[in-house]
C-alpha cells in the first residue's frame, strides 16, 4: 500500500516536471520564432 502512494507522488512529480519542461521549451521557440521574424 506504501509503494501505491509512493509511486502516485512520483508519478504527479514527473508530470509537473513535464509540464515544466513543456512551458520553458515553448517559451524558448517563441523566443526564437519572435528573433527569426
């Protein structure tokens, strides 16, 4: 039952780190979008 709560913390971890990733990549290709124009 421990493992459960332990992999459910886990997994919310990893996709807030993804989501993280996901905003600073889109935010550096706008940036390169808004140098290309």
């Amino acid at each position: 039952m421990q493992d459960l709560k332990k992999n459910e913390e886990e997994i919310k971890h990893n996709k807030r780190k993804k989501e993280q990733i996901n905003s600073e990549y889109n935010t550096i290709t706008k940036g390169i979008d808004i140098m290309e124009l």
